[in-house]
C-alpha cells in the first residue's frame, strides 16, 4: 500500500490528513468507512489515483452459485418476485426506525446486488415514493437499489455513476426527513465522491444540496454555505443553458436563502430568496418527469415561506404563503410541505386552529410528511397538549399517532 511504499507509520500519515492513528488503521482494513472526505486525502498523500481509490471501494463481486446460498435469506427471498414483495411490504409496516438498521447494514457492506430490473425505472420509482412521502417503503427498498447501483458503476461509465451518485443523494434526502444526520451525512458524502467521479454538474448539485443541509441541522452554517456557493457558482458556470440546469440553479439558491435565514443573516437570505425567485420564472409550472431538481415558480414561493420563518418572521411568512394553493405542486411531498410549513409560521403566530387544521391537511396528502418529521410531530403534541379543546387538535393527534 502506498503507506508502507514510503515507509510512513501511522501516526506520520495521521499527522499529515489530521486524525489518530487508529482512524489510518480503521481506513486501510476497511471495517467501515465512515468519512469519505479522510480516505481522499489519505489517497492523495500517499499517491494512490482516485480511479483507483474507487475501483477499491466498489463492492466485491458475488460468485456463489445457487447451490451454495441459504436457501432461507433474505436475499433469495427479494430474488423471488412474488416473496419479495410480500417481505417488503412486512419490512414497510414495521416503520422507518426498524429500517434504519438494514441501510445500516447496506452502507457498512454492500449487499450482492438483486438485479431486479432496469436502473432507470427503479430510480423513478424510489423517487416517486419519495415524493408520495412513502418513507417506510423507501427505505425499505434502499439497500438492494445501492447493491445495483454499486453493480453498475462498475462500469466506470460516467452515466452509470452518476446514477449512484443519485441514489446516495436520495437516501440522504430520505434520511434527513427522519431526522438521521448522522447517517444522512455518510450518504451525501458518498453522493459526492460519486458525483465528482462522473463528471455530471446535476449530480454534483444534488449531492452538495444534501451535504449542506446535514451540515446546516449540525449547527455549521457557515460550511453549509460556502458550499452551496460553490455549488451554484458551478452551476453558474455552464451558462445555465437547459431548463434542468437552470432548474438546478434556482434550487441552489432556495437552500442557500434558507441556509442564511437559519443563521439570522436576513439580507443575505431575502437577496438569495429573490435571485432564485428570478431565475426560476421561466422554468414550466408543471416538472417533466425524471428531473433531478424538480422545482417550479411556485416552489420558489414556497421556500420563501420558509425563509421568513426561519428569520422568526412569521406574518412575513404567512404573507408570502396566501396564494399558494396544494393544486399548483406537483407531488404529494410538495403539497403536503405546503401545510407543515404554514402551519410552522401559523404556530410561530400563536394561531393553533390554524396550525392544526393546515397540518390536517398537510396530513391528508402525505401522511409520512407530519408522522416521520420530528420537528412537525412536535407541534403536533404540544397541539395535544397545550390545546386539547381547539377545533382539529384532537381529528389531528389521532391520524397521526394512530399508527405509531
């Protein structure tokens, strides 16, 4: 290995990329990489190519015959079509946090891949539970999504890495809706590393955009910040000349303005919210189908809403939601996102009947929006709490914990 080739010791290569020596053992046995970002930079010091870097990383290909695998796994279980649908729809109703553990397993060792089907139609499909607010199911379907995804990058085409680039990108996304940094952090960095070796600007945003919001709920604005700049800059930089990467642009900016607003930098935040108000005016109201960002005029209006709460700014903020409506958002996640963040700004106003029947119907388009959020499952008991007896409290509090 490139350390032991210039006769480094541990600690000499530690002292050189910031970390203990355990962590350069922990690295070079693989056990469980849990920071990208280190492994790189031990990379680059001791000379190893990133394209061989990434070769190491791929997962390691299965050669078991069928004779030789436990006839009772798992695995045979999702390679059978009939059984696996039946064990995904159990593994679904156990919940999100039942199912963190089997991504755990998937992100520490890549399964064998399943091979059931064409990677295209299973990323539609996974992002379309993601935008139903199908959580539970999503995670569910995660870890044989990754081992295919790992499968095909093995092709070291740029197209094929991109897609995982992707996939590790909306396991974050999915992640952070549970509120699972830590874990959400590990899946953007990878998204990243995936990113960068594709070569796609598209991928390369989506991947900074989930970093930067892990960092931004890990208290670390500022990094959150620099890179979302960096990330529009680049996008900036190809001259925005498709609907996608303007789509993309606009995106960039939403978080960057919302970013700001969490650190209380209010000019900053109002000045960002309204470049990508611009940017994003010509972009079609309806997002054609597959589109990695897929943001509209009325998105833009929506993130503006949650600029002005997040600067504790609620009437602003309930101002700037007035004529928004559920039928102008194409996806059950939008429509319901609409509801959660009014009712924030409702109940930041000190509105409960408000608050409570803006999450009904938030609930009512996408249940997995106010039950698997943290932040929105909050309100809802202190709802329960603090007013019982208010008009939507109670029809609220049952639809949402009555299956939990």
């Amino acid at each position: 290995m490139g350390r032991q080739h210039r006769a480094w010791t541990l600690a000499a290569l530690a002292d050189r990329i910031g970390c203990s020596p355990a962590t350069v053992s922990r690295l070079e046995r693989r056990t469980r990489i849990a920071d990208l970002a280190l492994l790189h930079r031990a990379a680059q010091e001791v000379g190893v190519p990133r394209h061989i870097l990434m070769t190491s990383l791929a997962p390691r290909s299965t050669t078991a015959t069928a004779a030789t695998r436990v006839t009772a796994s798992q695995r045979d279980a999702e390679e059978d079509p009939m059984r696996r649908r039946t064990l995904l729809t159990a593994t679904a109703a156990a919940g999100p946090a039942a199912l963190l553990m089997g991504l755990d397993d998937a992100l520490a060792d890549t399964p064998a891949p399943p091979g059931a089907g064409p990677m295209d139609d299973r990323l539609t499909g996974a992002r379309t539970l993601y935008d139903q607010g199908a959580h539970a199911r999503l995670l569910a379907v995660l870890p044989g999504l990754l081992a295919d995804a790992h499968h095909a990058a093995g092709s070291r085409r740029g197209l094929d890495r991109a897609r995982l680039s992707a996939v590790y990108s909306l396991a974050s996304a999915v992640l952070i809706k549970l509120g699972s940094y830590d874990r959400a952090r590990l899946t953007a960095d990878r998204a990243r590393t995936w990113a960068e070796i594709s070569g796609s600007p598209l991928a390369a945003a989506a991947a900074a955009r989930e970093l930067a919001i892990v960092l931004r709920h890990q208290d670390q604005n500022s990094a959150a910040q620099r890179l979302m700049s960096s990330a529009a800059d680049g996008l900036e930089a190809t001259g925005l000349r498709s609907d996608a990467t303007t789509a993309a642009y606009a995106q960039m900016l939403c978080t960057l303005a919302y970013t700001a607003a969490r650190a209380g930098q209010r000019t900053e935040a109002l000045a960002m919210a309204e470049e990508a108000r611009r940017s994003a005016r010509h972009l079609p109201q309806t997002t054609p189908p597959g589109r990695l960002f897929a943001i509209n005029p009325a998105a833009v209006d929506l993130y503006t809403v949650g600029v002005h709460w997040a600067l504790g700014d609620a009437g602003a903020a309930l101002d700037a939601g007035r004529n928004l409506r559920p039928d102008q958002f194409p996806t059950a996640e939008r429509k319901a996102r609409l509801g959660t963040d009014m009712a924030r700004a409702w109940w930041a106003w000190q509105r409960p009947e408000q608050t409570a029947h803006a999450l009904l119907d938030a609930h009512r388009a996408s249940p997995g929006e106010v039950r698997d959020r943290p932040a929105i499952r909050r309100i809802v008991t202190e709802l329960a709490e603090r007013h019982p007896r208010t008009s939507g409290v109670r029809e609220l509090h049952t639809a949402v914990t009555q299956f939990t």
